[in-house]
C-alpha cells in the first residue's frame, strides 16, 4: 500500500511580489529596499554576476538592506516570504559599481 502526499503553496497566504525594489548608492554603500509586504516575516535578496546562477546575499526579516559591493556588475532580485512560502520576485535590478 502507498500514500501519496502532494503539497500546493497557498498563494493567498504567501507575500505578494517585492515592488518597487531599488537601490540608493552612497559610495562605499549600496542600500537595497523595497515596500513593506502585509504576509512577510523575511526577506531574501539574491545577486547573480550573470543573470542566470543566484547566490543568497541577505536573508532576514528587513525590507532593506545595507553592503559595500565588490567592484564590476552583478544583478539582484528580492522576495518576501513567510512559513506558507516564497512570494513572487521583484523585478531585476543591476549595478555595475566601477
């Protein structure tokens, strides 16, 4: 005999989409922000050199966050998320600090 489970994230407990996510550079500084989401508990901030391998930059419960980033061009992209799940991602953003 099996059992088969199947879990389906419930959207309508899930953050919407990060909007309105930006950045303000203030040499050494870069601060990314986006709004407040009502479901949120966290928030994750990937980069990506490429537009294609992401890599975890901030994982925490601010809807902003602060670092000097390294020299050339890297992407970045936002979500909230909470215990039913990730909301959608921002839309991409890059920086190219020369």
């Amino acid at each position: 005999r099996s059992y088969g489970f199947k879990f389906e994230s419930n959207n309508e407990n899930t953050p919407k989409k990060a909007e309105n996510f930006k950045y303000v550079f203030s040499a050494p500084d870069i601060e990314f922000s986006c709004d407040a989401l009502a479901k949120a508990t966290g928030y994750l901030i990937e980069y990506s050199q490429d537009g294609e391998d992401w890599k975890i930059l901030y994982d925490g419960d601010e809807n902003q966050y602060k670092y000097a980033p390294p020299v050339g061009l890297r992407y970045y992209r936002m979500l909230g998320h909470n215990e039913y799940g990730d909301g959608e991602w921002s839309d991409i953003i890059s920086f190219d600090n020369v």
